[in-house]
C-alpha cells in the first residue's frame, strides 16, 4: 500500500513537471514580449520577495536626490535656502 503511493507521488510529480521543450518555447515567448521597464521591475521586486521594508528607503533616497536637483538650479536655490 504505501510503495503504490510512493509510486503515485513519483508519477505525479512527473507529469507535474513541464517539458524542456515547453520551457523553451514559454522562454522564447516572453523573450520576444515587451520589456518592462525599470519602475515595473522594481516594484516586481518587492512584491515576489516581500521585501516592503525598502519602500521608504527608496522614497527618502528620490526626495533627497529631489532636494539636490533643486538647489542645483540657481532660479529655485534661494527659496530652498531660505526653507532650511
């Protein structure tokens, strides 16, 4: 009884598997797909491995990157002077 289940369990992970040949061709379909782009990517990212900690790293890091842009202009300078 329980070497017929083994033997089941073996059969059906088998068949569960997906040939190389369907791998190849699911490969070659998403090859010739659109490529996402970066802010996809990243968001793919953190979603498939949990990693939400990152979000208000990433946000802190665009704001400040914001903040040297603008006080890099001379037009927006002075006011940004003045709000620190």
């Amino acid at each position: 009884m329980i070497a017929c289940r083994a033997t089941e369990n073996v059969k059906m992970t088998e068949q569960s598997k997906p040939s190389p040949r369907g791998q190849a061709e699911r490969f070659a379909q998403q090859a010739a797909g659109k490529p996402a782009g970066l802010l996809r990517e990243s968001m793919d990212f953190l979603r498939h491995n949990k990693k939400w900690w990152l979000i208000p790293i990433v946000l802190l890091l665009l704001l400040v990157s914001a903040l040297v842009f603008l006080t890099g202009n001379p037009v927006t300078a002075p006011m940004m002077y003045t709000m620190f």
